[in-house]
C-alpha cells in the first residue's frame, strides 16, 4: 500500500523546482508535484503545482499539457480566487499565462478561428476585470491577425500597439520587439526590421527564447543588406542558444534556411539530422512543424541542386520520422532515406498541413508563405560559413552479382555476419554445378583475378570456408561444424581426398575456434605426410593469425616474446612458400607478412618516438614492399588495408601530404566496398596527417567525412568529434568550435565517459567559448572542468582551470574574484607538492605572476612577494627568457603600485635580462616602456629620448615585421616629444 504524500515532502518538492532551471528535468519534477498533490488530495497544493507545470510545458514544447493545465487552473481561479489566487510564488500569474494559450489554438489547425477569438475576448474581459492594461490582449489580436493571414488589420493592431503604453502584463521587451521584427521582414520592412533587432543586441535585451529567435529573423535581412559578417555571426549565437530549447522550432527553421541558401548544404544538412525528429514532437504545434518542414525541404533541395541529393539522411528511419510523415508502411524496413526521397515526402507533408491551415483561415496566405520562403533558393548567397567542403561519404558501387565478385566482398567484409551474407549467396549461385567437375590445369587456366582457383566448384569451396570463418567469429560453433562437415564432403566428392585428410584432424581449429594445439598438431602431421601445399599453406597461416591476435591481445607494457614472433615469421614465410600464387591464402600470408615489417619498422623497444631517425631505413624498405605489392591485382579490403599501412609509414617518414593522399585513396575503396568502419578510420587518419601537414581545412573535411560515415551507420565518433573540435579551435573558428565540443560533451555526459575525459572537453570548451566573446560560457565551463579534474585526482587539470578563470576575471577588472580563483589554484599545486614536478612548476610560475598582477591592481603590495618567488622558480630551472619576462612584469605591477621610479629601474634591467636571453625585440620593447614612463609619470622628456633611442638602436634588422612594428612605434614617440 502506498502511502499518501504529506504537505511538507510537496513543498519540498516546489522549492527544488523553483531552483532547476527550465528544460526536460523541471518538467518531470513538476509533473511529479502535480501527481503528488492530486494524491494527496489537496487542491491548493495542486494549483501551485500546475501553475508551474503551464509555464514549463510552454518552455518544453507541450501544447496539450499547457492547454489542460491552465484550463484547470482558470476554472479553479474564477470559481474562487481567494483560495486559488491569480499569483502564487514561483511561477507567472494566470493573467501572464494567459497570454500563452491564443497561440497555442492558432498554431493548430484543429482550432478554429473562432475558438482563438473566443479565448482572446475572454482574455481581455478577465484583464478588464482584474484592472490591468491591455498591451497583451491587442498583442494577441495582432498576432492572431497575422498567423491568420489578415494582413491588413494586422497593419492596423500593430500600429495600435505601438501607440499603447507598455504595462506590467505586456510581453517581456525583447519578444516584443523580436515579433515586430518578424512582421516587417514579412512585408519586406527589412531595414525597419533590423533596427528593432539591431536594439535588441545592442541593449542586451533576453529572455528565455531570446535573443535565439531574434537573431534567427535577422539573418534574410542581412542578406539583403549585405551584412555578411553580422549574418554570420547572428547564426553562429542564434543556434547556439537555441539548439537544445524546444520551444525553439520556428529559430531552427530559420537557421537552417540561412545555411541551405548560403551555400552550406553540408552544415544544412548536419542541422537537420540533428533536429528532423523535432516534427514529431508537440502534436498541437502544426505551425511549427509546418516551418521545420519547409526548412528541411529546402534543406534537401540544395543537396540535389548541389548535386548531393543521393546522400542518407541519418535518423529518417527513426519510426517517429515516418509517423510524422504518414509513412509507417515505406518505413517499415527501417532504410536511410536519400536528401532526393526524403524531400519528396517532406513537400507532400507540407502541401497537406498548408491546405489544412488555408481551409481553417480561409484564405491562401500559408500556401502563399511557404512558396516565398521555397524560392528564396532561386536566390542563393556565397557565404561560407565553415572551412569545409561537402564530402559526404561517396555511394558504394553496384554489388557484384557474381559468385567471384561476391566470394571478395566475403573476404573483405568488416562484420562476421557480412561475410556469412556473402558467402551464402556464392553458395547459392554454385548450387547447379556438377560436384565431380574437374578443376582446371594450373598449367594451362588462365589465372583468376585472386581467387584460389577459377571454377564454380572451387569458388563454392571458398565459400564454404568464409562461412565457416564468419560463423566461429560469431561464436556459433553448431553451424559451423556443420558447415566444416558440408566442406569436406565436398572436398572428397571432388577427389580431393588427400586435402580432406590433412584439414579434418584440424577441424574448427582451422578457423580461428578453441586453442591452437589442434591445429599446430595437424600442421605437423600435414608436413610430415607431404601433404598438398595449399593445405599447409592454410594451416600456417591460420596459426601465424591466431598467434599474431593472442600477442596483440597481451598488456600494453608486456615485452613481445622474441620466440613466438620468429615462429610466426617462420610460418607466414612457410604459407607463402607452399600457397598457389595468386590464392586467397597467398595474397593473405603475403599482407601479414607486410604488416609484421610495417610494424617492426614503425615501432621498436628503443624508443618511443615514431619518428626516430633510427627506423628511417627499415621504413623506406617496408614502404617499397608495400609500393610494390600495390602494383598487383589485389581484393578491394586487401588493396585499402596496403593503402593505409602506406599512409602511415609515410606519416612515420614525415612525408604527410604524400601519407594524407594514400588515406584518401583508402577512404574512397572502403566506402565503395560499403566497409564504412574501415573508411571511417582511412578518413580520420587522412586527417590528422593533414593536421600534422599544417593544412587544418583539409583536416577539417576528412575528420567530417569520417564523423558522417559512423553516423550513417549509427555510430557516434565523440574521439574524431573532439578531434574535428580541436582543429576548428586552432584554425581560430571559434563558434564552430563552441558547437562541436559541445556535442562531445552532450554525448559524453549522456555516456558516463571518465570524469578526466570529460574535464578536457569542458576546458577546451571553455577556452573556445572565451575566444568566442563568451566570457560568463568560458567560466561556467572552466568551473565544471576544474571539479572535474578534482575528482579524477589530477592537481595540473584543476589549477590550470582555476588559473584560466582567475586571467579571465582579472582581464575583466574583477581583481577580488581573480585573486580567489588563483588562491585556490595555488592551493591545489601547493598540495600537490609543485615543487617537485616540472609541470607543476611551470603552471605555478603563471599563478604567481597572474595573482601578483591581479593583486597589483588592487594595491597589495604582497604582489612583489608573488613574483619574487615565480622568478625564483624560473631561475631554478634555467628558464632565463621567463625570469626576464617576469621582471617586466614586476615593473608594470610598480606601475599599478604608483612607483614608477622604481618601474623605470626594473623595465631596464628586464630589457636587459631579455637581450642576455637573445630575445633583442623583447629587450627593446622593454626599454621603450621605461621611455614611456619616464616620459609620462615622470615628466622627464629627455631622459626619455634616450632611452628611447638606444631601444631603437638596438632593435634587429626591420625585415622582422616585430622589429619593423615596434621600430614605427618608437619612431612615433620620438616625433611627439618636446
């Protein structure tokens, strides 16, 4: 029997609500209050419940729980407003909410107009009656006017609303403004409307949706002025704010419109994928799933424009995708859809929701809106908005319908159950063929692309043993003894009894099941009989792969035992010896016998650097055997597997361009091949040779390529995601950067992923978000990464954190919260014994200096203290040019100090300890700012002068750009003194 709540554990329960910030969580734990109070019985407790469960179903995006919920709550009030007043704490009062539900009845088309007039009338007669203003009810007629398609007594309400006095119930200032803004860029007011917007931003204005859905309004206005960098950076905020709100759907049609006809189909598409199950949420917000349509099919029309419209879209074979679209029965099979197909369905939605609400208006203006908004692509923008170009991942070639082809998709396939698919189907094309057929003379067949031999009956053998293989790898031993059973009866049937007799004593061994002493005892016994070739051939190399997998499989740190890795050098090089050129088994021994010298060539136990210049040679000779054996017709897995351990020895080489490009050709026969892990990897490998390469753009696009592969698959990628993140940080795209390091978070944290793991994605985040013009963003993140790091144990991560806040405060002029932030910093190395780790000591010389300089603005003179004591660790540790370069800033703290004598006397002996630290440009520079000084808080113009004369005297050659900059500098002090 459960029992009933009590008062205080629901008022509890109403207070943790009031301190969660809105989004799916609040709503649950409000949901969870209404429940609770219903329980219990009590009906106050109810109304204070369900006044916050409106205003939290407004900011989810559920219209049916607001309806009902203020419906509720109405009906209570007007009943009896004493004990169910119109304001309760913690949430808006009724007459606020009020103002929610008229567009919630005009954004459905299952209400009429006259239900939206109803509730409006009845809402200004509770206004009147409750003596407030009447903003908000002629708000509503306008906008009910507008949604509604009756443009011009929308004309005639806006302009009355405009002339009548804003009052305590009218819409936050933000939202009005934003909505005016919509309606001008409607009538094409577009200079009217971005200076309503342009007011906004200028005036911080914000409130939960804004200025997300602002900014979005903006951005065809933009265009049309030609305020490219505004439009680009009003994109890169909007989404940002808007992307994980749900009530946000009209601002997420509108930035991906934005990036459709500007030239990004590929971000445009990105977007999509990300929020195309957003048109199944909210059942009452038609409207809204209208807009998000539109969007998605202008979306999927640039792809075909672009030529691009054969790519997948991830997440059309989400059941709810088809539901929203009426297309359970084409959805059934579960297939990715095609931007081309896709689009198709989505305009058909369109048309039907856009007849629904012309019926409903009685008007066309929906219809009408939705071909304005669709031939905005006829009028497409240049504007890059990502250093990317549109690689997706390329259509995979028509699969062979032969049983040659098939049987090397078997022995290509990146899944088990790829290759049992495969290798039944050579099974069933090789069923009508006679089981005595003689195989052809060696002598006379002419030699098969790879294959063990040409005939139907040697192929159906092939088959037989990738069947088997496939079916151990999924550990499904029945079958595949059975299968083992099928091989050798068919090996006998064909007379080859004596192959037979050598592979049975193996049994499953053979491929890869149990232990390997079956198999080492069959081999022995096949050598000692003089068994056929191909049969010892399979064997060694079945045991050299099994023992290879068992070595690779040992701790990280475990030496490799030298016996066992020349015993399985011995057995390749038996393989290869006793194989039928050309084979399976031969062109298989020959690659392990390639990525054994790849291997011995790129790693060794003297060193750990991949780049020693003592593996030179033995890399230049693997990377010819791996040029050469290239030169050979080769399976298509076979052939990618070269091409990356090419790309990689070139890597090793130094030779990045070279390594990139052979990643590349991977890349494109994997995908052809449909072997999407395998290209996925080739793409991300090209990309970070390109990043090594310096080549960051290039980077950029094949770490794209290689996140787009994975997610056709249904694959997340969060390591490539980071690494794409990193990228556009460092090529200085800081909002993409914002973006992508907050999805690895989102997946991260949805995840469980390692408290460490986490804290670099939250640093890094915070350190784009700064470089972003983000501060308060850069704190939070700073501040969740610090806890982080704290409890994975790791001091340098969670003072480094602290440090980063208290540079970021400090440049701010908070000096009080900076100097907190690097005390804490500071205690954090001071536990952890900074002294004697070097990293540490570096990262405590920076606390020091940042907390002296912070301090010095504040006149504590304890900040000389701070960097005597820094500039003692440098000198400990031979970092001269750092010693110096904290004598320079121990003069700017005098300077801050009101001592500029003293200032002068340590610039000079700074500059000096920089020229002794070859470091002449810093040396200058610092002897010109005792010039400076000298000249300024000292009033002593001569004095300058020939300080700074002698700064300029000593600067180097001005082909520098630095020296040249500084020289003009100085040249330009020297003009102004007297």
């Amino acid at each position: 029997m459960t029992a009933t709540p009590d008062h205080s554990t629901i008022q509890a329960l109403l207070g943790q609500i009031d301190e969660t910030p809105p989004g799916p969580e609040e709503f649950a734990l409000t949901r969870r209050a209404v429940e609770l109070a219903q329980a219990a019985g009590d009906e106050e407790l109810e109304y204070r419940a369900r006044m916050r469960l409106t205003a939290s179903a407004s900011h989810n995006g559920d219209a049916a729980t607001e309806l009902s919920s203020f419906a509720w709550c109405l009906a209570k009030h007007d009943a009896d407003p004493a004990r169910f007043p119109a304001e309760v704490d913690g949430a808006p009062d009724l007459l606020w909410q009020y103002k929610w539900l008229p567009p919630v009845l005009d954004r459905s088309a299952s209400f009429s107009l006259e239900q939206t007039e109803a509730l409006i009338d009845d809402m200004e007669e509770h206004y009147r009656r409750a003596g407030v203003g009447l903003s908000a009810v002629i708000a509503e007629r306008f906008a009910h006017a507008w949604i509604t398609g009756r443009t011009a007594e929308a004309l005639a309400l806006r302009a009355r609303l405009i002339a009548t006095a804003r009052d305590d119930h009218s819409d936050c200032e933000a939202c009005s403004l934003a909505k005016l803004a919509d309606f001008a860029v409607e009538n094409r007011e577009y200079g009217k409307a971005l200076k309503l917007i342009d007011r906004i931003i200028e005036e911080g204005l914000a409130c939960v949706t804004e200025p997300a859905y602002a900014l979005s309004v903006a951005l065809m206005p933009m265009l049309h002025a030609g305020r490219f960098e505004d439009a680009k950076a009003a994109h890169a905020r909007s989404y940002r704010l808007a992307r994980a709100h749900p009530d946000s759907v009209g601002t997420l049609a509108n930035n991906l419109i934005f990036c459709a006809i500007t030239g990004n189909q590929a971000r445009a598409l990105r977007l999509a994928e990300r929020h195309l199950t957003t048109i199944a949420k909210d059942a009452l917000n038609d409207e809204g799933r209208l807009w998000l349509l539109v969007a998605l099919g202008i979306t999927f029309d640039s792809l075909e424009r672009a030529s691009q419209g054969h790519v997948g879209v991830r997440g059309s074979d989400r059941p709810e995708v088809g539901a929203a679209l009426g297309l359970e029965a084409d959805m059934a099979a579960g297939r990715v859809w095609t931007a081309s197909a896709l689009g198709a369905k989505v305009w058909a939605a369109v048309d039907q929701l856009a007849g629904a609400f012309d019926a409903r208006n009685g008007n066309s203006y929906i219809s009408g809106q939705v071909a304005v908004k669709r031939a905005h692509l006829d009028q497409p923008y240049d504007l890059p908005l990502e250093a990317e170009v549109f690689l997706p991942p390329l259509p995979p070639a028509a699969a062979p319908s032969d049983a040659l082809g098939l049987l090397e998709l078997a022995y290509s396939a990146d899944t088990a159950e790829a290759e049992v698919g495969y290798a039944r189907r050579v099974l069933e094309l090789t069923a009508g063929t006679s089981p005595d057929a003689a195989p052809p003379d060696p002598a006379t067949a002419p030699a098969p692309r790879w294959a063990e031999a040409g005939t139907a009956d040697d192929l159906r053998l092939g088959a037989r043993r990738a069947l088997i293989a496939g079916l151990v790898a999924q550990d499904l031993l029945d079958e595949a003894g059975a299968a083992l059973a099928d091989l050798l009866a068919d090996l006998h049937a064909l007379g080859r009894k004596t192959e037979a007799a050598a592979e049975a004593p193996a049994g499953l061994a053979l491929y890869g099941a149990g232990d390997t002493r079956a198999l080492q005892l069959a081999l022995a016994q096949a050598e000692a009989l003089g068994s056929p070739g191909h049969s010892i051939a399979r064997m060694a190399f079945s045991l050299a792969n099994q023992w290879l997998a068992a070595d690779n499989e040992q701790a990280p740190d475990q030496e490799p035992d030298q016996d066992r890795s020349a015993a399985i050098a011995r057995l390749v090089s038996l393989a290869i010896a006793q194989a039928r050129p050309g084979s399976i088994t031969h062109v298989g021994a020959r690659v392990l016998q390639t990525h054994m010298n790849v291997m011995a060539a790129t790693t060794g136990p003297d060193t750990d650097s991949d780049t020693d210049p003592r593996h030179a040679a033995d890399r230049e000779v693997a990377l010819a055997a791996v040029n050469s054996f290239l030169t050979e017709d080769l399976p298509g897995g076979t052939r990618a597997s070269l091409l990356n351990w090419r790309a990689r020895l070139l890597a090793n080489l130094g030779r990045f361009a070279e390594g990139a490009a052979a990643a590349d050709e991977a890349t494109a026969l994997n995908t052809r091949l449909g072997l999407t892990r395998q290209a996925a990897e080739a793409a991300e490998l090209a990309g970070q040779m390109l990043h090594d390469s310096g080549d960051l753009t290039a980077a950029a696009a094949r770490f794209r390529h290689a996140i787009r592969s994975v997610e056709l698959e249904g694959g997340y990628a969060a390591g490539t995601r980071f690494a794409l993140a990193r990228v556009l940080f460092e090529m200085e795209q800081t909002w993409q950067a914002v973006e992508a390091f907050t999805e690895v978070a989102e997946f991260e944290e949805a995840n469980g992923a390692p408290a460490h793991a986490l804290a670099d994605t939250y640093e890094y985040l915070g350190r784009a978000a700064h470089y972003d013009g983000e501060p308060n963003d850069a704190l939070r993140h700073w501040e969740h990464a610090a806890d982080l790091w704290a409890s994975a144990d790791h001091p340098e991560g969670t003072a480094r954190c602290y440090w980063r806040q208290g540079n970021l405060l400090r440049g701010h002029q908070q000096f009080e919260s900076a100097v907190m932030c690097l005390d804490q910093a500071f205690d954090v190395l001071e536990a952890a014994q900074w002294r004697e780790h070097e990293p540490l000591r570096d990262l405590a010389i920076g606390v020091l200096e940042a907390r002296a300089m912070a301090k010095g603005w504040r006149a504590d003179e304890s900040a000389l203290e701070d960097l005597a004591a820094a500039r003692q660790v440098a000198l400990e540790g031979d970092a001269v040019w750092r010693a110096a370069d904290l004598l320079d800033t121990r003069a700017r703290v005098l300077m801050g100090l009101e001592r500029p004598r003293e200032a002068v006397s340590q610039f000079l002996e700074a500059a000096d300890a920089y020229r002794a630290a070859d470091d002449p440009i810093a040396g200058s520079s610092a002897e010109f700012s005792a010039a400076k000084v000298t000249s300024g808080s000292l009033s002593r113009d001569r004095d300058a002068r020939v300080l700074a004369e002698a700064a300029l005297a000593a600067l180097p050659a001005p082909s520098d750009p630095d020296a040249a900059s500084l020289a003009e500098a100085i040249k330009s002090f020297l003009d102004d003194l007297t």
